[in-house]
C-alpha cells in the first residue's frame, strides 16, 4: 500500500527530520504534539498539527490511544513513532494492526521479543551469535552458583530493562542476594517485570552496534557499524563509524552475528544489534537489539548515502528491501556530537529555557539534525536533545577536525550546552587515538576533578 | 509549566481585588507580569503568543498588550494553549476539550444534543461526549451559565484542549 500521509508521533529533532524526508518523498505529514510543543520547529514543519496531550509525556507522547486515534481521525496511513516514547512499546504497535494503520517499525511479535532481555539472549545463543556469560537467577542458590562459574565483577540487569537502566554490579559474592533483591524490587517498579539476570561484566568493554535492515519475510542487509563507547551514564554522546581500530575479523563477524540475530526475527525494517566489544581479548557479545531508529543513525547515512527513514517507509509499505548487501557501499568516516542543553560545569543539569540565540555550523561535510532556532524554547518535560553535529570526512583524522571546528563554530546562547565538554572529548589524545571504551568519559570527568582540587588546594596554599 | 487562560483570569482577578499594583510570577521559565492601571508596558521575551485578557484591547507588533485603565497589563511568554489569541472575557467561559478525540453532541446517533444555544447549564451538565478508541468521556460545563456558542459540528476530530463551547456565566 502506499503510504500518502504520516502521523508523526514524536517531537523535537526526529520529528523535525522524518518530515523532511517525507517532504522530498511527497508524503504528508501530520504531527501529533503536547502542548508544549505546539509552536515547535517540527510543529511548523509539518502540514498538520494536531495536540494530543499535555505537555506531560504520559498523557501525549505515550498516551497508545490518543495517538492511534489521531492517525484515523487525520485519515493517516500510517504512524512513525521516532525514537523513545512509544516507538517500542508493542502496545502502539498492536494497536495499528487491529485498526489496520501502518505501524513504521517492526511487528508487535518482534518488538516483544527483544524487549524482553532474556528471551533476546535466548534467541542470540539459537542463532549462533555469542552472548555474555551469564543467564537467567531462578534461586539464591543457583544465583551463587552461577555467580561462581562467571567470575566477579558481575552486573545484576532487569529482565524488562535496556539501555543502562535497572543494571547493578557486585564485586563480592556476599553483596549478591541484596543486590538481586534491590534491582529485582526496582525493575518491578521501573518496567512492571521484576525477573532480573546475570552477565559478566566485561571491563573496558566498547559499545559497537551493527545497523540493519530487513524486509519482514527474512531478507536482512547490514549499514556497518558504529562505536557509541563515548557514553556518560550509559548515554551516548559522540558516535562514530566506522568503529576505530577492529580487526577485520571482528568487524566481519559483528555485522554478520547481526545479519543472523535479525533473520533468525524474520525482522522487519530498521533495526540495530548492539554488541559489548572486549578489545583484550578480541571478541564480542550480544547486548541487545532495538528495534527502531536510533540517534545515531545519520552517521550510517552520511557513509552509505543511503536515506534510512525513506527505507523504513518503503518496508512498511510493502516495497521489501530495495537494496540487496551488493549495493551497500561504506564511504570514509563520520562522527556525530549530540548537542544536549545540560550544563558541564553543574554535574551536566538540564539546562532547559528558551534560546536567545541558536547558531549551527554548515558547510560541505556538515550535517545538523536540530529543531532549535534562536526563540525556540527547551521544555523541562523532555530529553536535553538540542541537535545533532555530524561530520563526514575520507578518514577519521578529517572528520574530527571538520567536527571540531563545526562546534567551534556553533553559537547557543541563553541555555547552557554540553558543547565545551564534546570538544573536550574530541580534542583528548586518548580519543584522538581512536577505540575507547565506555568507561573513558567517566575517567575524564575524574581527572578533570582531581586536577580541579589540586588547583583549589594550591589555591589555599598561596592564600594561606 | 504553563498557564490556561484561565489560570491567568483567575491571577488577574486575584491581582484586581488586591491591595497590590504588580505582579511578577516566575515559575519554571514562564514569567507572567501584571502591572495595574497600564502604568508602562513591557516587552515580551519572545515572539510566542501573548493571552489578551480583554479582547477589545489593542495589540501591537511587539507582542505587547496594553490594558485600559482601571484593568492590568500582561505580557508573557508562554505558549497559549490553542492556535487562536485567548479570549479571557471574565464573563464568559470556554469549554475545552480533555482530550483529542471525537465529538458528539448527542448520547447517541439521533438523539437530541446534550445542550444547544441558549440552554441553561450547572457546572456539572454535560455538553459533549468525546469518543477516543470507542471509550466515551463526558464533558462537563464546568460552570453555571447559558450557552452561547458551539464552536465544533458533531462528529469532528477535536484537539486535546481545543475550545469547543462559550458559556455566558450567570450569578
């Protein structure tokens, strides 16, 4: 069926750039916001407003009713739920299958099955792709007992968790029943499933995800990879591909693990497999897949040229893969920075407020994914995503450079931004040198304290 | 953090019985400034739409509201709740919708309007049914009045907040 007409059930930058795809495909756009978000860049952008909620996340972007309801009574095809919010909740999903609207994204089936963290490990080891040591906690007594077998540290994760939350780590085993018992408590809180696991936890480990496409009926192709090891909290804040400094082995055999882990799925549209990377011992493990677009997503189009919304469309609209793995060409490096409006200097606060003044770089290999313009306001009730910077060079050399002098000329006034901080990561010799690992950001933020107290201590000194 | 129009009303009104001849309200970015007997105005901090708490006042390009004597000056930022400039005519109230849905006039196909112009309301009559995925909620009046316009035909897509009557109060 072709699609004619999108409801877009997101906000800020994503929002703002599905609907210049779909501007270019000859789409419409419907755009379904809070009330807060009424007078936004993609609120402007798009054909048609329509405001399902109050500014309160709950009761608009994650309200399953309003939105699907918004899509029939706009008469939209289909819904592009973007990233976060509702894009994997199988609820949405399932929904738009009864009332027979288009859902961009995979099936309810599948956003289920990798949704639920053990069944996602369970369906890796079946298709051959290799996990982190660990497994399912039935017991106390077989927790201690696999606790054994995989060596501390370990983390304790939610069963319903993702993305860094509901994790803990233990260093002892006499710290593990309460630790189970602690994140059991707070998964069922956090994801209303209270069933928690066991992983090794791989020290140094860099986050590397494959992008993937597939068209429903067990055709997948890979984009590369890209390393998001530049992570603070377990938020990413500088993605890159390709990932620096893997042997052609291992980078080989990562895209393949997750061309297999989304055939095994007969997966359906974009999607990333994410894998913990132990550069030590040169191997690696799954994490988990999402199954949606992801932020970091303009990096795989900067070297493929290839538009990965355009192709989420024509999945959803039943054109199968328009591109077989033959056609995918991965050209030169790039680098994104995300522009959050957090303040470095206060423990990176959210900075929310209305901007007096937004200046973007731009320039050939520049690319600025953003919905802030000077006068745009930064609601409290969101993420602190201002924009994304992406740099695209013939190597990685190149594109920092570009990266760097895009931020050196991005001018934000009236929020605070993170951008000092980014340019301190990419200006930092361990960087520079390519293939950190997630805890290098943590490991900056210290040295950058102690030096502060060294510096406060001769303060002292010399007032004394 | 915003405001409805009413809220504003109602700090105006607060503002107007007091003892008081300014106001400013800084709550989570949003300031409201309420000056009385439109000594001055001031300028707005962004091009958002400004709530005009009397719709004969005078607009001008600066999105600044000047108010007539006797009454308060208001210049905000915060973005209004609809597309349209708020009324906040104290003598008369919007009914808004809760939620994005469909409207119904009636309980059902065929059946007489909950309300038409000219019917007398309590504040808990109900004037509308919106539909959302086939569950029905009632909207109620909110306050004791007549009718006086029904601004949505039966059977629309209605906004979450979007005005969908005027009600004159009474009393």
């Amino acid at each position: 069926m072709a699609i004619r007409r999108i409801l877009i059930a997101n906000r800020g930058e994503i929002a703002a750039r599905i609907i210049r795809t779909c501007r270019r495909l000859e789409i419409e756009t419907v755009l379904a916001a809070s009330l807060a978000d009424r007078d936004s860049v993609p609120a402007r952008l798009a054909d048609r407003v329509v405001c399902v909620g109050p500014a309160r996340p709950t009761e608009s972007y994650l309200n399953v009713s309003a939105v699907v309801h918004a899509a029939l009574g706009t008469k939209s095809d289909a819904i592009h739920p973007g990233y976060g919010f509702l894009s994997e909740r199988a609820a949405l999903a399932s929904l738009c299958e009864t009332e027979r609207v288009i859902f961009i994204g995979p099936t309810a089936a599948q956003i289920d099955a990798v949704g639920d963290k053990l069944r996602a490990r369970a369906e890796a080891i079946a298709a051959d792709v290799p996990v982190v040591p660990g497994g399912a906690i039935a017991s106390a007594a077989q927790a201690r007992q696999l606790a054994e077998e995989i060596g501390f540290p370990l983390l304790v994760k939610a069963v319903g968790g993702g993305g860094g939350r509901g994790m803990k780590r233990v260093e002892r085993l006499q710290d593990l029943p309460a630790a189970v018992e602690l994140a059991s408590a707070e998964a069922g809180a956090a994801f209303g499933d209270a069933r928690v696991y066991v992983e090794r936890f791989v020290d140094r480990g860099r986050h590397v995800e494959v992008q993937i496409l597939g068209d429903g009926r067990g055709g997948v192709i890979h984009l590369g990879e890209r390393d998001c090891s530049v992570q603070r909290r377990y938020q990413k804040l500088i993605e890159e591909t390709p990932a620096p400094g893997l042997s052609d082995r291992l980078r080989r055999e990562l895209r393949e693990a997750a061309v297999r882990f989304a055939e095994r799925l007969t997966y359906r549209g974009a999607g990333t497999v994410e894998f913990l990377v132990d550069g030590e011992r040169d191997a690696f493990y799954f994490l988990e897949m999402n199954a949606r677009i992801q932020v970091e997503h303009p990096v795989t189009e900067a070297v493929t040229g290839i538009d990965l919304v355009a192709e989420q469309i024509a999945v959803a609209g039943g054109s199968g893969l328009r591109l077989q793995q033959s056609d995918i060409r991965l050209d030169g490096c790039a680098i994104e920075c995300r522009v959050n409006a957090e303040d470095p200097a206060n423990d990176f606060r959210p900075s929310p407020g209305q901007v007096r003044e937004a200046s973007w770089p731009a320039g050939a290999g520049i690319r600025v994914d953003t919905h802030i313009e000077t006068g745009s306001r930064v609601p409290p009730f969101y993420d602190s995503l201002m924009a994304k910077i992406i740099a695209h060079a013939a190597d990685r050399k190149a594109a920092l450079g570009l990266l760097s002098t895009a931020i050196a000329a991005t001018r934000i006034d009236g929020v605070s931004t993170n951008l000092s901080f980014q340019q301190e990561v990419l200006t930092s010799p361990e960087f520079q040198r390519g293939g950190v690992d997630t805890g290098f950001v943590g490991r900056l933020l210290d040295a950058r304290r102690s030096e502060e107290a060294t510096y406060q201590g001769l303060g002292a000194i010399y007032r004394g | 953090m915003s405001l409805t129009a009413a809220e504003v009303a109602e700090i105006v009104k607060l503002v107007e019985q007091s003892s008081f001849d300014e106001l400013t309200l800084e709550i989570d970015g949003l300031k409201l400034s309420l000056r009385r007997n439109g000594a001055g105005s001031f300028a707005a901090a962004s091009p958002a739409l400004v709530p005009v708490l009397d719709p004969n006042i005078v607009t001008d390009e600066q999105n600044t509201v000047t108010a007539s004597p006797n009454t308060v000056t208001a210049t905000t930022n915060i973005v209004t709740p609809t597309p349209n400039i708020v009324t906040a005519d104290p003598a008369t109230h919007e009914v808004r919708s809760p939620l994005l849905g469909t409207f119904y006039r009636a309980p059902k196909p065929g059946a007489a309007p909950f309300v038409e112009v000219g019917t007398v309301v309590e504040e808990d009559t109900v004037v509308a049914i919106i539909e959302v995925m086939k569950l029905m909620n009632t909207v109620r009046a909110g306050v004791r009045g007549t009718v006086t316009e029904v601004l949505v035909s039966d059977g629309v897509l209605v906004e979450f907040d979007q005005s969908l009557m005027r009600v004159r109060k009474s009393g």
